[in-house]
C-alpha cells in the first residue's frame, strides 16, 4: 500500500514538474515576447496559459500597464529668454511589445525611461522657447487680461494647448522608435529664478494695482450717480411738499376769508365790535408801546359809544 502512494507522489511530482517546464503563465496585466534560441518567434502573446520548450524557448514578461515616469526639474528658457524651472511627469505603455524589446536592450525599462525622458525634455524645451514668460505661467495670451477672482476659465488655457502639443509630438517618436505610447505629460510645478521672480511680481502687482484703481473708479461712479439720484430726489420731494404745504395754506386761508365773510354777514356790528377788541389786546400786550391818536379817532369808537357810533 505504502508503494502505491509512492508510485502516486512520484508521478505527481513529475506531472508538477513537466507543467511547470513546457508550461507558462501570462497575467492579465502583462505581455509577453517567446524566444527560439534568442531569436523572437511570438510576441503580444496574449493571457492565458501558453506551452513551451525548455531550453529553445526563452519567455520575457513585461507589465503592459501605466508607468508614470517623474523626471527631475528641468530649466528652460522662454522666447523672452528667460529661465524657468520645470517640473514634469510622463505617464507612457507598451503599445507594441517587438518594437519595445527590440529597441530598449531587449525591453529595458530604465533604458525606455531614460530615451523617453530626454526627448520629452526636448519637445518640452522647443515648446516653451517659443512662449512669452506670462504665456507659460498663467496661460493666457499678453493680450488677455486675468479674470476676476483669479479664476481661470474651464476651456483650455495656452499651457493645456501647449502640453498638447508637446504629447502629439512626443508620441509620434515614441511610438515609431520606442514602442510605448504616451498617455499623458503634466507639468506639475514651475518655479522662477529669483531674478525672474521680481519681474513677474511686478507686473502681477501691476495688474493687482490697476484692477484695483478700476474697481475704486467703477465705485467713484457708482456713488456719485447714487448722491445725485439722492438730491435729485430730495429736490422734488421738498419741492412738491413746499407746493402740497402752499395749497393747503391758500385753502385754510380761503376758508378762514369765508367764514370771517360769512360771520361778517349775520352780524356786522358784533363782528366789528370783536375786530376792535383783537385790535385793543394787540395794541396795549406791551406796557413799553406808545400810541398817539386823536381821542374822536375810528380806533377809539367802542370806548368812547357802546354802540360803536
């Protein structure tokens, strides 16, 4: 019984053994290139389980998904000549694994980063030696103005053209002479030198200072035409209270003229007889006035006759 279970593990063991000889893997995430004596006879094989013979036949793997290359910062100069430090990375995939092998030492990937660094360097030289400092680092035009609130718009900017550019170019070697496609290149940061930064402060200050006179101006306008709207409205206001306050005052007189006529009608003698009374207070309230009149005078009529004649 003992022997059986030998004869079993034995078998097993070499059934292990032959699978994992003439057999190989390839995952879903990679792709694989199949030798014969160093010479390519398979490439993009895809995944799954694949026979081999061992010996004649060499498996290279390489993993198909994407790698960000993050490169150092780089210094570059502006069509104004001046220097900027920029700092980039690469996203990039195998997009052809025979041109991959083949042209970066049998698939080197620090080989393809470091051919792929270089010329993304230069593309990244030649596009930003054709744009204006302000261009590069604010991705606007010299004459466009920057939004209120500093908030760039959601359409793409001259930097997003420009980045664009630069991936269209780089891909075209890429793909031909590497193998790989580009996905995607960012700037992630860009510094100034410290004597680039003074000029680029000044002129942000600049248009800090004039957005601001603008804003002062635009409120000057403002108030002035709110103070004259004010006065022109107190004008009218005051001016229609003045003639509201006149024709009440006619009509109080008008009606105080009539009932004065009115009581003048029903009895002439009282009413003459009130007038001079008012007349009489009026005259002697004061201890300090003097009046010299004759005696038989109109005035003294209802002190010298109670009946006024």
């Amino acid at each position: 019984m003992s022997g059986k279970s030998s004869v079993f593990t034995i078998l097993a063991a070499l059934v292990i053994l032959a699978a994992t000889t003439f057999l190989y893997i390839v995952e879903e995430r990679q792709t694989a290139i199949k030798l014969k004596f160093g010479e390519v006879v398979e490439w993009d094989v895809e995944p799954g389980i694949h026979f081999r013979i061992p010996i004649v036949n060499t498996i290279r793997k390489f993993d198909n998904r994407i790698i960000t290359l993050d490169s150092q910062p780089e210094r570059f100069l502006t069509s104004e000549q001046k220097s900027l430090e920029v700092d980039s990375y690469v996203q990039w995939r195998i997009a052809d694994t025979l041109k991959f092998y083949t042209a970066n030492s049998g698939g080197d990937f620090f080989a393809a980063n470091q051919v792929l660094g270089s010329r993304v360097n230069a593309a990244l030289r030649d596009a930003f030696g054709d744009k204006p400092l302000r261009e590069v680092v604010t991705g606007l035009k010299d004459d466009e103005e920057l939004p209120e609130g500093n908030v760039i718009d959601s359409n793409k900017g001259e930097r997003d053209v420009l980045m664009d550019e630069v991936l269209r170019k780089v891909n075209t070697v890429a793909l031909d002479g590497l193998g790989i496609e580009v996905v995607d290149i960012r700037v992630k940061a860009i510094d100034l030198p410290s004597q680039v930064s003074s000029d680029v402060f000044r002129r942000m200050r600049s248009e800090r200072d004039q957005l601001a006179r603008s804003f002062r101006s635009e409120g000057q306008r403002q108030a002035e035409i709110i103070q004259a709207n004010a006065d022109q409205e107190r004008t009218i206001t005051l001016a229609n209270a003045f003639r509201e306050a006149e024709q009440i005052k006619g009509r109080g007189d008008a009606e105080a003229a009539s009932i004065y006529a009115k009581a003048f009608e029903e009895d002439a003698d009282f009413y003459a007889f009130y007038r001079s009374l008012e007349a009489y207070r009026k005259s002697f309230s004061s201890s300090g006035d003097m009046l010299i009149l004759e005696p038989e005078s109109d005035f003294f009529r209802f002190l010298n006759s109670q009946t006024g004649k």
